[in-house]
C-alpha cells in the first residue's frame, strides 16, 4: 500500500461532505469544481425539459437555507446543521403549522432513533424535514414556523466527464453518482475513488480510452445514455463504484449478460485476494449499472462495492458519515480497481507459432538446462500459456483454466513473444 493513501482519500470525502448536493444545482457544480483539482473534468449542463430517453430532464432545485422554528422562536430544525434535514427537491414553503399538520411532513426512523434519515421528492410536488426520531418525540404541542428557502425552476442538469485517450478507441466506463448530500459511503467513496483512478489513468500509458462519468444517480446515466446513444457501441467494460469505504468485504454485481470480459476480470482479481468476496448476479436494482444494462443497451457494465446497499443500517442516514469510512478499505477499493484495469489493459490473445508439440524452451533460455527437478510456476505458466494461445483464449481465460496468477501468465506470455514464440492476434482470430 501507498504510505499516506487511504488518509488523502479519506481527506478528499471530508472536502466534499459538507457541500449540499442533490440530482441538480449548484452543489454537484462546486463538487465537480473540486474534483476537476486531481483529474481534466469537462463540466457539462443539459438544460430542463430536455427529453432523454423517456425521462425529462427536471428542474433544477438550489436551497439556500430551511428551519423549523417553535413558538419562542427558537430552530428545533436548522439545515445548517445537517444537509439531511430537508427532503431533497422540496418546493419552497413558509408557513405556521400546529404540531398535528407538521408531522405530516416529517421524516424519521424509529429504529435508529439517534440518525437523521435521507429522503427525497424528486419527481414529486412536496416537501418535507428529517430529523432524528429521538427529536421528533420530544417536539412539544404547539405552533410551529417552517422555511423552505429554494428555488425549483428552469435550469439545467449538470454532470463531469473525462476522458483520457487510449491507443485503441475502444472504451472502458468508469461512473460514480455525485447527487447525495453527507453520505460518505453511499455517494462519496465512489466519487472519491473514481476521481484517484482518473488522476493515475491520466498519468501512465493506456490501451484503452477511458471516459469518467460523475453524475446524478438515474436521471444522469439516463440523460448521458440518451445524448451519447451514437458511441456507446465502443464501450468494452465498464464499472459503477460506490460503497467503497466500509469496512464489510468487497462484492462485485455481474453485468447483465453475466459472463463479459469485465464479470471475469473483478471476479479473478477478488478470488485471487485474501479475506473473502461475494459476487452477486445481475439484478434490475441498485445503481446506474440497471440503466447501461437495461435491455435496449446490455452494455457490459458491473459494480464494485463493499457491503451492498441496503445491507448496513447506516445506509441513507447520517450514520454513513466520515467516521463509517475507513481510510484502508479506502485504499484496498482503489488497489482492487486499479488490479482489474490492469487485467483489462493486458489481456491479449496470442497463437502459437509453434504449435506441433512442445517447443524446445531450454535452448530459449526459458527452461530448466538440467531436469528431473519440481516444476516451478513460471515453466507451469510457460506451458499453459503455448498450450492454450490458439488464438481463442486470452491471458485471463488461460489463468482461470491453469489456476495461476494473472501476473505470472503475462510474465510467461512476454518471455514467449520475445523468443517470438507467440504472435498477438485479435480475439477468436
């Protein structure tokens, strides 16, 4: 591990959470403004009423402050202390309400009584506050003042690309959802740890293009698959990260199809770590990877968490905080990232040159001069790799079969061609 790496990640969550976001506005502006400091990050607006798909890009919503006041004029509720208080997209309200109407328009969970819960009303005319159970019952009878200072009107939907051109125009996706407001894990990780993989990328030589998206959940991969229909077509592999930071085992969801190149790759890099995975099949919840694997695209798109949504009780509350997040799951996210780009970018299909029996390797410098000894991985993967290039199995397909590390089959593979024992060929040529 990088000395220092899980802190600057954890750093760059502590940055950005206190900036209040949602699907659009002014808070996903200044998130992207700061995440345009580690990687070139075009900032891209869609105006309202945009079709996209069979959506409509909304109005844009921008708070500018929101309270609760009881009748000695004291705020019970301030969003100024917790970005979660106010129901996302709630229209603008001021009005004196008894207690009775009130509750109808607060949010808590009274099985967490202590956490403030994460709503929304994107798609719906209301508004609403959350608070804390605890609080919500000791809310005395009386009259009570509410504002919602916002404004939802015509504006645009704003969302970051970058892409970092590869030798090949064939693209791998990388997309993470910028829209929730102080969710370290569900929203930040992701972001964070896509923007650090960006910043690598665009550091080091690439056989790939990569194209970064950092978007509102839904109606951003939506509005993005609707303006770049014409070129998703040179999408090879993609990944949704988010759940990034906590402390539960990495779990990788398979695309829709099941078996790409990219299901095969994150599922050989997590078998190949210690401390145990889970891979889950394809289902029609969950992230964006629902809406590039919708049936009208079937891109080959997975996702990369820890614990799943919805499996830790902090999950859209004010528990995933800064403290939910751990610096070295952190940086044990990136590494996993980053091990299967690094699949990804080497895994060539290579043919025989010399396939009528074994090639004599020891005269190549290749082999053991003297025999009758164990055989070693590295002459194991010399021999698996000359056995199985016939120009249909690629590197990864050869270590599932031989059950070896990716790295050692792309050492053996390296050593073949320089004796020029192999020749790279295009997959299934």
């Amino acid at each position: 591990m990088t000395p220092g790496l899980g802190q600057e990640l954890h750093r760059w969550i502590a940055e950005l959470y206190p900036i209040g976001r949602s699907i659009t506005g002014n808070g996903v502006r200044e998130t992207l403004g700061r995440l345009g400091r580690l990687l070139p990050l075009e900032v891209r607006e869609v105006p309202t009423g945009t079709p996209v798909l069979d959506w409509t890009v909304p109005k844009e919503w921008n708070l500018r402050d929101a309270w609760i006041e009881n009748s000695r004029g004291e705020r019970v509720v301030d969003v100024r202390r917790s970005n979660l208080h106010v129901v996302g997209y709630s229209r603008p309200v001021r009005a004196r309400l008894g207690l009775a109407q009130l509750k109808e328009h607060l949010f808590s969970e009274p099985e967490h009584p202590d956490w403030i819960p994460y709503r929304t009303t994107y798609y719906a005319d209301g508004w609403g506050f959350c608070l804390s159970h605890r609080q919500l019952e000791s809310l005395p009878d009386g009259e009570y003042e509410v504002c919602i200072d916002a404004t939802l009107e015509p504006g645009s939907l704003t969302f970051g690309e970058c892409v970092l051109p590869g030798a090949t125009a064939d693209e791998i996706l990388l997309s993470a959802h910028v829209c929730h407001p102080a969710l370290c894990n569900d929203n930040l990780s992701g972001v964070v740890v896509a923007a650090f993989l960006g910043r690598a990328l665009a550091a080091r030589q690439r056989r790939y293009t990569y194209r970064l998206l950092f978007i509102p959940g839904t109606i951003g991969s939506i509005t993005w698959l609707a303006l770049n229909e014409a070129r998703v077509a040179r999408i090879r592999h993609g990944l949704v990260l988010t759940c990034l930071g906590d402390a539960g085992r990495p779990t990788y969801k398979r695309s829709r199809r099941g078996n790409t190149e990219i299901d095969q790759a994150a599922c050989h890099v997590l078998a190949s770590r210690d401390g145990g995975h889970e891979v889950l099949d394809f289902t029609p919840w969950g992230y964006d990877e629902r809406q590039f694997c919708s049936p009208g695209f079937d891109l080959p798109v997975g996702c990369l968490m820890r614990t799943p949504h919805g499996r830790f009780p902090q999950y859209h509350t004010s528990a995933d905080d800064l403290d939910f997040v751990r610096p070295e799951a952190l940086e044990d996210s990136l590494e996993i990232c980053t091990a299967i780009l690094d699949v990804l970018e080497h895994n060539h299909t290579y043919l025989n040159q010399s396939p009528k029996g074994e090639p004599q390797l020891g005269r190549r410098g290749l082999y053991p001069t003297t025999g009758g000894r164990a055989q070693g991985r590295d002459e194991l993967a010399l021999l698996w790799v000359l056995n199985l290039s016939d120009g249909r199995h690629t590197l990864l397909d050869i270590a599932e079969r031989s059950r070896l590390p990716m790295d050692a089959v792309r050492r053996a593979a390296d050593a073949l061609v320089s004796c020029d024992l192999l020749r790279e060929v295009a997959p299934g040529g």
